[in-house]
C-alpha cells in the first residue's frame, strides 16, 4: 500500500444535482429516504477535508448526463490495479450510464483504461479487493456474475498471480446493495476489518493464511457499515461516525481513525466511505 493514495470521488452537488432531482430518483433506486442536498453537500465537504487530513489526493469525477443518484458511490463502476483501471458493468440496471462517465474523466486525467467488462458480464467494482500485490478478491453475487469475473481475470492476468473468487450470501435478497467489500475493507498489507459471521470459511481461512490479523465487527455494528473502512494511506482510515466499538478495535491495532457524519451521503443511500472513492493502485 502506498504512503498516500490518489482517488476519484464525486461531489454530492454534482451527483445530487438539487432536491427535483433526488425527489424523482430515490425510491427507484432504493434510497432508504431522500438525501437533503444542503445536508449532503456540507457532509461531503467535511468528508473530503478528512481525506485530505488523511493524506489522500482526490480528483473529482464531474457531474454527468446519463447518471443518477447513485454515480456518488464512484467504486463501483470500475476496478483499480497498478496498470491502469477496468470498466465495470453495472449489476443495477439503472446505473448502466456510470462506467462510461467514468471513462470520460479517466481518460481526461490520463489514466490508463485496460478495457471494460462487457455484456452479458456484470461486474461492479465493491466486490473487489486486493489482499497483496498480485492477489485479488472478487465477490460473486447479485451484483457481479461468473462472465463478469472471468473477464476481469482476462483483464488483469498481466497484474495477478491469483484471483480468489468470494460466494456472496443472499442476505436480504437481490434488491439490496451487498458487496464483497460489505464484509471485508483491506486496511494494510498485514490488517483487514472484517465481519465474519458473512464471510465463507474458506474465504476467511485463506486471509488468515496470507498472514492477515482480523479486526472483527460487532454485530450491532454491521448494519452501520462498520466493516466499511477506507484506507487512505497504511493503518490511516476513515470510518462513518456511530461504530465505536469498530473504532476501538482499529485503535487498539495501531491505526489512526477519523470519522465523518454521513447521513445523507452513506446512510440513505447505503455506501459507506470505500464505496464514495475510487481509489487507483492495488491493494485498495
């Protein structure tokens, strides 16, 4: 993991737009209640002054036709590795439009793009994680299907040495938001948040045997995306406030936390701060 990680995040003003728009939009994309855009926009400044705080460079993705609501959780239309980044294709239907957003800006600033996931392959990019250099976790869920990761293998193979596929729970079923990075947030080469009553054995057992030590959520802290951690830089996160007991046990492993309120960018729209960055590089 780098000293300080450059990433992409997009403004709650250019994703929001105004409250016309979030009104028209949050239902059908399973908002649990409609953002307040003032609220939002002042939550999303002080979230990127953490960042900053952290030592995180962003780059803004801008506000884009074709996209909703949703195009605020910028992980999840594409993939990171040290060459350059894949093109997801979106597993809920209605935020087809944001890899090709994504594209524009990354092209923009220069970024390498391998290339895209393409149809009938869905991949999103909260269900994958990096555990080493050139070993690679990929979620198989509601959200990102076998066509989907065995193309992304083909995409990386010049970047990995292994690709560990993750069988994702139904869990509360295909309408809600469930990623491999739900349950797992890399936060150094040697530490991972995690909850483990939702990872598979065998998944959790092969972490252990990379020679991971396992922060471990309470249960009463899932629902609020306690296992939702950024790593901005080594043993240096950002975590959504209201997870204390989460908190401690990162404390007590020697990492330095800061948190962000975020009601109306993560709790309504249930994207914790990895799924609001799009960071570049491995291991994130």
């Amino acid at each position: 993991m780098s000293p300080s990680v450059r990433l992409f995040i997009k403004h709650a003003r250019d994703a929001f737009v105004s409250p016309d728009v979030v009104a028209a939009e949050w239902k059908a994309l399973n908002f649990v209640a409609p953002p307040d855009v003032a609220r939002a926009i002042d939550e999303y400044d002080r979230f990127v002054d953490r960042l900053i705080r952290l030592g995180g460079r962003p780059t803004f993705f801008p506000r884009a036709t074709g996209v909703g609501l949703d195009s605020i959780y910028v992980r999840d239309a594409s993939v990171a590795c040290a060459d350059g980044v894949v093109l997801g294709r979106m597993g809920k239907p209605l935020r087809a439009g944001e890899p090709a957003a994504q594209e524009a800006a990354f092209r923009a600033s220069g970024v390498p793009i391998l290339g895209a996931i393409e149809p009938p392959g869905t991949l999103e990019g909260g269900d994958v994680t990096w555990l080493a250099d050139r070993i690679v976790a990929v979620g198989r869920g509601y959200r990102t299907n076998d066509k989907g990761i065995r193309q992304l293998r083909a995409l990386l193979a010049p970047a990995i040495d292994e690709l560990i596929v993750v069988p994702l729970p139904h869990w509360r079923g295909s309408g809600d938001v469930f990623h491999l990075m739900s349950v797992i947030s890399p936060i150094d080469r040697d530490l991972a948040v995690v909850y483990s009553p939702l990872l598979p054995v065998p998944f959790r057992d092969r972490l252990l045997a990379l020679g991971l030590s396992l922060v471990e959520v309470p249960d009463e802290e899932f629902d609020t995306m306690g296992a939702n951690v950024l790593a901005v830089a080594p043993r240096r996160c950002l975590m959504l406030a209201g997870n204390p007991g989460t908190r401690r046990r990162l404390e007590q492993a020697g990492v330095e936390v800061l948190e962000y309120e975020g009601r109306e960018i993560s709790q309504k729209g249930g994207g914790g701060p990895t799924c609001l960055t799009r960071p570049l590089g491995c291991l994130q």
